[in-house]
C-alpha cells in the first residue's frame, strides 16, 4: 500500500459544479497536507495548505483534513474551465521537509 | 522576480549515456529538493538539501543517482548509464527554511527537465 492513495480520474465535469476531490493517507506522523494544482507541461504549484485537521477556505477552494480517518479533501466550488488541471495532495511530518505525493487527478471543466 | 530555473527542458539521450540536469533555486532559498513525475507514478521524492548539512539520499532509485549543490545554490542531478525506466519529467523546488510550527514554507517548483532515454 502506498502511503498516500489518490484517484487519478480522469474527472470531467461541467462549468459550475462542485468538484469533490480526495485522498487517503497511511502515515499517521503526517501533520501538513496541501494541494497543488499543474497545469500541463507546468511545474506544480501550491493550492492551500492545512496543519493537523479542520477546514481551511479560500475563495471558491475548501481543504478539509481529517486525521482519525486519514482522508483529506479539496473542494471546487462554481468551477471554471480554467480550473481545468491535474490536483495532487502532498503531506508531511514538518512543514519543511520532502513531500509525499499523491498521483494526482485529472481535472476537466467543461464550458 | 525570477523563478526555480531548469535546463535543459528537455532531454533526449541514448541507453547507458551520462546525463545531467540542471537546478537554479530562487534566490535566498536554503532548501532544495529533487522529485521525478513518471506517467501514472505522481511526484517521488528523490534527494534533498538543506544549507551546509548532509544531504537526505533517501529517495534516490540507485546508486547510478548522484546529485550536488555548489556554493548553497546551483544544484546538478547526474544520472549515469541511464536506462528505459528513467524516462520521467525530473523537478526541482526550493523553500525557505526555518523553523515549522505549523507554518509551511512553499516549496516553489521549476517547470522541470522531461528525460526520455531511447
């Protein structure tokens, strides 16, 4: 099992939907969790950010963290095809340190 | 102000030839990082600098996986005798470092150097 599952989709939704987008995780030391967006032939580029579990929001992106269940979430919401990318979550023990991937999901927003 | 640089963006090379990649971190960043993205793989981690301490090798895949940092800044991925597998996007990131406390300092990544060996 790898340490941090994620659905590589793809996913393809209209403009305007809520995008739902999730991962699982094994390595219980993990405390930061963070989403990046990459877009093709693009380096990744940090979406948001959590420490330990909650919500954060930010405009029309929501990350949700729950440790007891090891499984995080990015929300989209009012999509736009603009969004249309590939989403990896990253965790780690420190806020400094390597990250551990996901393999990312494929994002289309349909106009 | 400028970016993570890569060079050369991409590389095409022959099995079991030496290649070298590339890595100008943003100014001032202590912490440097090397991942490879391969198709249906994600983003893997494979060597990390800090400052003047001992470089974490712990990702790296072999032993034909060398990496260097000179002077704190321009750092070099040197993969040797490569092989078929080693085809993949190599990335580069560098942060700023300091103490975490729930802070986390963003790890900015170079568009990345695409390596297929032939």
């Amino acid at each position: 099992q790898k340490e941090v599952e994620q659905d590589p989709g793809p996913l393809s939704v209209p403009e305007g939907a809520i995008v739902s987008l999730n991962c699982t995780y094994s390595n219980s030391a993990f405390q930061y969790f963070m989403w990046y967006r990459q877009y093709s032939r693009k380096g990744p580029e940090l979406l948001m950010y959590t420490y330990s579990s909650g919500n954060k929001e930010d405009g029309r992106f929501t990350a949700q963290v729950d440790k007891s269940s090891k499984y995080i979430s990015l929300f989209i919401r009012d999509s736009q095809p603009s969004d249309s990318a590939t989403y990896l979550c990253a965790m780690s023990d420190s806020g400094n340190t390597p990250l551990v991937f996901g393999k990312g999901t494929r994002l289309s927003v349909i106009a | 102000g400028a970016g993570v640089s890569q060079s050369p963006s991409n590389k095409v090379t022959e099995k079991g030839k030496d290649v070298e990649l590339r890595c100008d971190p943003i100014s001032g960043h202590t912490a440097l990082y090397w991942y490879r993205q391969s198709l249906g793989q994600g983003l893997e981690f494979l060597i990390y600098f800090q400052g003047n301490s001992a470089p974490d090798k712990s990702g790296l895949p072999s032993d034909r996986f060398s990496a260097e940092r000179t002077g704190g800044s321009v750092s070099t991925l040197t993969i040797q005798r490569t092989q078929q597998e080693d085809s993949a996007v190599y990335l580069c990131a560098s942060s700023s470092h300091g103490t975490s406390g729930g802070a986390v300092y963003e790890q900015y990544f170079g568009p990345g150097t695409r390596l297929t060996v032939t």
